[in-house]
C-alpha cells in the first residue's frame, strides 16, 4: 500500500529472526516501493529488529525506528549501532519533526487496539507532501491458522480467546486513511502463501510467537512449549 498526503515485551527477538526471517525478506520489495533518496527522513513505524530500518538507511535516508517491544529495540540497536532506535507506541507516538515518508512492514495489523488513532499519528508526523508506505495483514489474513485455533479451543472447552489483530478489508481501510486526511494512490490486495518451513514446531511455533497472549491463563495442561501442542 502507499499513500500520499494533500509490540510488546513477550516478544522473543532471537526467535523471530531465526524461525520467522521471512517477515523481514517478504518486506523488501516495500523498500522498493518506498524509494528511500539520500537526505530524506523516514520513520519505520514497527520496525522489529530494524533489518528493512537498516536496508532503508543503506540508501542515504536518515532513519529512526520505532517498536513497542523493548527486546525488538534492543536487538536493533545491537545489530546497527550507528541508527536510531526507540520504544514507541503506535497509537500515541508523536515526534518533533515532520518526516518525509512513514514506512511500516507487517506491524500495523497489530496496532489493533485503535487504527484510527494509529493512521493520525502517521499523519501528524508526516510534512506536508510525504508518503506513508506500509504493508500489513488484510481481511482473512492466517485464517486457516485462526480456524485451527479456535477449533482447538472449542474442543477443550476453553473460551474462545480474543486475538491480538486487526485485519481489516481493503475498503474499511482507505475509508480510514481518506477520513485523515491521506489520498490514496495504490493500494494492492494479494494472497501471500507462507510455508513455515523454517520453524522447526510448526504452527505450534507460530501460535506461541504470533498469538502468545492467546495462551494467557490457560491450565498448564492445556500447553506444553516442548510438547508442540
């Protein structure tokens, strides 16, 4: 998606980049789109542990990345020293001054407890003229993962948990841009099929990094993390 203008502490950094790498190499091509020039500031909303935050800054862009999650932040600021890295909330983030571009990658689908406040923050910390480039989960992202899930739960009498993500259709969210004020250039929908070959427990490993808050105050039973249940 681009428009143009008229994270949490559960997060295991190691685990993220070594079994779920494919985040930050299916985001790439969003670089791309985003078209970095020497000299401009961009902020990388969600930036996790700063691999396409250092990818846009190799292009002579003066960077700053933002995540809620303090270990994503730290292992960022461990792999690239010489960028700049903070703890950031996407619903009440401001900054002091106006950037030429947000980008943000896989990040905004879990800024789910108010999109709306999340979208005028963008625009708030964007100058006059800049681009906001993001790509994030759509409606029916991981359905059948979620499906599998919820099943599960059923079938141990577990209440239906409540999930971590907003997935909205490609109209609700243009409306929501449009309504602060974006003008919306592209905006692209696209099944991407993700095999979790890397992850050596399946979607076991999924659940327990993806959906962990999920498994908040379950009975000890229920799961095991070496059990792949």
């Amino acid at each position: 998606m681009r428009y143009d203008t008229p994270s949490l502490e559960r997060w295991n950094s190691r685990a993220y980049d070594s079994s779920f790498g494919y985040v930050s190499t299916q985001g790439a091509p969003l670089v791309d789109l985003l078209d970095p020039r020497p000299g401009e500031r961009v902020l990388d909303l969600g930036c996790g542990t700063g691999v396409l935050t250092a990818q846009i800054a190799f292009r002579g862009a003066d960077v700053l990345g933002i995540d809620g999650s303090p270990a994503m932040i730290e292992k960022a600021l461990a792999q690239y020293p010489g960028i700049n890295f903070i703890v950031g909330d996407g619903h009440d983030f401001t900054v002091a001054d106006k950037y030429d571009a947000v980008f943000s990658n896989a990040a905004l689908h879990w800024m789910s407890r108010d999109p709306r406040a999340v979208i005028a923050n963008v625009r708030e910390a964007l100058m006059p003229g800049g681009r906001f480039v993001a790509e994030m989960g759509g409606a029916g992202n991981c359905a059948e993962l979620t499906t599998a899930m919820l099943t599960a739960w059923r079938e141990y009498g577990l209440r239906e948990p409540e999930l971590p993500w907003y997935f909205p259709t490609p109209a609700e969210y243009a409306h929501r841009l449009e309504q602060e004020g974006f003008v919306v250039r592209l905006l692209e929908y696209f099944d991407r099929p993700t095999p979790l070959d890397e992850c050596p427990g399946g979607a076991a490993d999924w659940v327990r990094t993806f959906a962990a808050s999920a498994l908040e105050g379950l009975p000890p039973t229920s799961w095991s993390p070496c059990s792949g249940a």
